[in-house]
C-alpha cells in the first residue's frame, strides 16, 4: 500500500472528512475569498474562521502523518523512518 492510499485511508476514518489534502486547501482558499468579502456579518466571519482554522487542523495532522512515514537514507545506505 502506497503512502498516499494510507494516508487516504485514515482520512476516510469516522470523524475525519472525505478529502484530500489539496480539496482542503481549496476549501480554505474559499473561505479566505468569503472573510474577504464586505458584505460578511461578524457572526459569518466567526463561522468562517472556524471552519478554516479546522480545515488547517485536518491538513497539518495529514502532513503530520506523511512526515512520519516518509523515509531518508543514511549513510550506510539504508533507511530510516524521517
């Protein structure tokens, strides 16, 4: 199993959302692009806030979990876990 199915595999687990981490990113665009807008109440904006600091919460545990997996060569020539 490839690194990106693992990592598709424990965001599919209950609780966590159903997309990856560049839908998420996009999604965190949308709501930079919306607290943006003048016509945002402050209460839309406090929505809005939360949903993006989530949205960061779910991509650095993703990455988080990437990072533990991906490996480096040491001198000897073989691997360890980063």
């Amino acid at each position: 199993m490839s690194v990106e199915q693992d990592v598709q595999q424990e965001q599919n687990e209950p609780g966590e959302a159903d997309f990856s981490i560049e839908e998420a990113f996009g999604q965190i665009e949308e709501v930079i692009a919306h607290l943006e807008t003048e016509d945002i109440t402050l209460e839309q904006s406090f929505q809005e806030y939360n949903r993006g600091m989530n949205l960061l919460k779910q991509c650095n545990e993703s990455i988080d979990k990437v990072e533990k997996r991906v490996l480096k060569i040491n001198e000897d020539g073989g691997l360890d876990e980063f």
